[in-house]
C-alpha cells in the first residue's frame, strides 16, 4: 500500500468513480450550455442537449474540442465563469503564435494544487520534505502547479524557478532539498554538475517529480543513478489545468489519472471512435470539476494507452502510459511546446522560402534544436558576415516567437531535399518515442 494525500478519494471502488464521474459530468454539461455559448452552439449543432447526458456512459455524444477552437476563441470565448470570479491566468504557446490563455477561479486553483499534493505524496513525500521546485514560474503552470501541491502537503518549498544552476545546488545542499520538481533534462543537467563538483553526498534528495517533455526509461536510470533518488513522472496540459492531471506512483508503470476531476478517454485519431481501454489511441480529457476553463472532450493530440489493471499501491484510478508520440506535428523540446508553422511564420516574416527542416537532438541529456534554411539566390551570393549576421537575425526572432535558443544554419538553395508527398520537417534524433 502507497502513501496517499485523499485516501478516500485516490483508493475508491470503480463503482464510486464512476457514480462521481457521472453526476459532476451531468452538471458540468449544464454549466456550459447555460453560460459558455460556444458549447451550446456546438451542442445544437451535435443534435444534443443536456438532457441528453444521463451519466459518464453518454460522454461520447458531445462533441470534440480541439487546440483551433481554443485558437478561435482567444481569449475570452471559453470562459464559463464572469472576469470577476477569475484570479489567474496560465498560458502556454499555441500554434501560430495565438497563445493558450486557461482562467482560474480560487476553486480551481485549489483543486490543481490537491492533484499536485497527491503527485508528491504518492512520491513521499510529506510535511516534513524539503520540496525543491525548478520548473519554470510566471505563464507556465509547472512552477504554480508544484508550488502549491507542495503548500497543501504542508513541505517546506523552494520556490526557485529555472537556471542559475550554482544557486539550485547551494540551496539544495544547505536547507537540505528532499524533494525535486522540475523538467527531467534539467534534472540530469544538474546530476551531472553535482557529479562533476563532487557533491553528491552533501544532497539529501530522495525523490524527482519530473514532466513537461518526453523521456526514456534509460534518462529515468541516469537520472535516479546520478541523484540518488527514485523519478516519478507527471503529466499535465494547460488547457486541462497544468501538471497532475495524471501522475505515478512508486510501482512506475503509469500515471493514475485524477479520475475525480478529469475524464480519459482514447479515441482513433482519424475517425474520434472511442477505443477499449488497452488501445493505443489518442487522449481526450473532460474536465468535470473546473469552473472557468471547462473543456470537454478536448483532443490532445498526446498518443497513449489506458490501463485497469489492479496497482499494487492501492490507488484504482486509472493508469495512462508516457505519452507514446504525437498525432499532430508538435514538438516538445525543453518543456517548450514547439510547433512548425510557428518557425515557418518567422522565416516567411523575414523573406524566406518555406523550404526548411528542424533538426532536434538530446546532447548530454539536453535538448538541442537546429533550423537549417535553404537561402534565396540573392542571399547566397553574400559575403561570410552577411550570411552570419542574417542567422542571428532569425535566431533572435525564433527566440521571441518560441521562448527557446533555436541555432539557425542558412544553407545554400535547393540542399533541403523536397519530397512528393508531405514535406519531412522534423527530424527528431531523441529516439523517444521507442515502442
């Protein structure tokens, strides 16, 4: 048996779930017609009311929600709550630039804070930890999501953000850090230096909550072997709410789903039928407890599988894998959601051919990320300086656009190969999504 944070919440008969899911599924159904006349419309359209929504069984009636209407609604068409009943705003990068803006009520912040709280419980953690987050703060939710969680467990937190990687390690081995937080590349970027600054028995860490990118089992061995601790995965999106929608426990073969507040579903990412449980497909969530920012059935684009089977902590809600690749051409690199037209945008902005390919690449547990563009005619004929300055120049603007260093490389025209049917953009050298 685990440790858990609500008990009678995270060990409930299936029965229980299911009567929960199916009442707060009902009434957050009447919530969006009557205050959210983008669901309404898009019920209507379905053939649908809420009548129509007599339990959980009936889900696959409503319609589907994806990133473009989010994109479409920016930013205020998928409030369900008045302005004044919002405290916060959490926002991650949409696809051509639009941002993704989800709205707060206190509710709901406090609700994303308890699937925080039982992401580090179910890691060990307890009043007595020493919580050490270095996730990012301000617009992403990995900072906000850990920080709180840490709060209801009642550790000590260090609200310490990314970078300044001298001050993480000084912190961490004066007040005695248990508990870490942060991407799973900066936790094996900071094994490496206390490897290298020969500190490793100064730190007291037992355990990492690392997400917010794709890693292996093999990153997960380095990064335990390097820390000395046990790694925990934990998965989340800012249009769900952020970190802990679902998380794992100490048996490490999935992440339990907060099947209180969210509904998983797996659909085949070409026709939306809804796949058994065991079924690798695409993941659809359905948030039944938000106030603000209700989605439902919203497409994540994340690939994975669903699974039943009894966990040896106790906990009976249901398990989802790593996610498995993408259904769509969105890259994750540094926790940072990366997406091609938001490069192409750039290159066009500034004149160039859209004849281009991102190379991303894992180099000592970093992600790197190379753009090589083919140059128009005119530009190959300028000078060594010309030619470098023009790549700082889009290496500037790919930084404003993504948040992220992105290396440029112009190249001459006509190297990029071109191909008959869809262009290959990416190529991902991470080897991540093996299986």
């Amino acid at each position: 048996m685990g440790n858990y944070y609500q008990p009678e919440i995270e060990t409930a008969s299936r029965e229980q779930i299911h009567q929960w899911q199916s009442e707060r599924l009902i009434n957050q159904v009447k919530h969006v017609w009557e205050n959210v006349p983008f669901y309404k419309n898009k019920m209507i359209e379905a053939g649908i009311t809420p009548d129509d929504i007599k339990s959980v069984d009936d889900l696959h009636k409503l319609p589907f929600i994806t990133k473009d209407d989010l994109k479409d609604q920016y930013p205020y068409g998928l409030l369900g709550k008045p302005l004044s009943e919002c405290v916060r705003i959490q926002s991650t990068s949409g696809t051509t630039g639009k941002r993704v803006v989800a709205f707060y009520t206190q509710h709901d912040i406090d609700i994303w804070e308890e699937c925080c709280a039982r992401a580090i419980v179910a890691a060990g953690g307890t009043k007595d930890d020493v919580c050490h987050v270095s996730y990012g703060y301000g617009l992403f939710t990995g900072g906000a999501g850990l920080n709180g969680g840490s709060h209801k467990v009642g550790c000590l937190t260090l609200p310490m953000s990314s970078g300044n990687t001298e001050r993480q390690i000084q912190f961490m081995t004066d007040l005695g850090s248990t508990i870490l937080c942060c991407t799973p590349s900066y936790a094996a970027y900071l094994g490496e230096t206390i490897q290298e600054k020969g500190l490793k028995d100064k730190i007291k860490l037992k355990a990492g909550i690392f997400g917010a990118e794709a890693w292996t089992e093999e990153m997960r061995h380095d990064i335990e072997e390097k820390l000395g601790i046990k790694a925990y995965d934990i998965y989340g999106l800012t249009e769900i709410s952020g970190p802990g929608v679902s998380f794992e426990c100490s048996e490490q073969t999935g992440m339990h789903v907060n099947e209180d507040h969210f509904i998983v579903e797996t659909i085949n990412p070409k026709t939306g039928e809804v796949l058994p449980i065991g079924e690798k497909g695409e993941l659809v969530f359905t948030c039944i407890t938000k106030e603000a920012f209700p989605l439902i059935r919203y497409r994540t684009r994340d690939i994975g599988i669903l699974s039943l089977e009894p966990c040896s902590c106790g906990r009976t809600h249901v398990k989802m894998t790593k996610p498995l690749g993408r259904s769509d051409d969105m890259l994750i690199v540094k926790g940072v959601n990366v997406f091609p037209s938001q490069i192409e945008t750039v290159l066009m902005n500034k004149g160039y051919p859209a004849n281009y390919q991102i190379i991303v690449d894992r180099v000592n547990n970093s992600d790197t990320i190379e753009v090589q563009v083919e140059m128009t005619a005119e530009m190959f004929s300028d000078s060594v300086g010309d030619i470098s300055a023009k790549e700082k120049e889009l290496v500037d603007a790919l930084k404003a656009m993504l948040g992220i260093y992105a290396k440029v490389k112009l190249v001459s025209p006509k190297t990029i190969a071109r191909s008959e049917g869809k262009a290959v953009r990416i190529i991902d050298n991470r080897n991540l999504y093996k299986g």
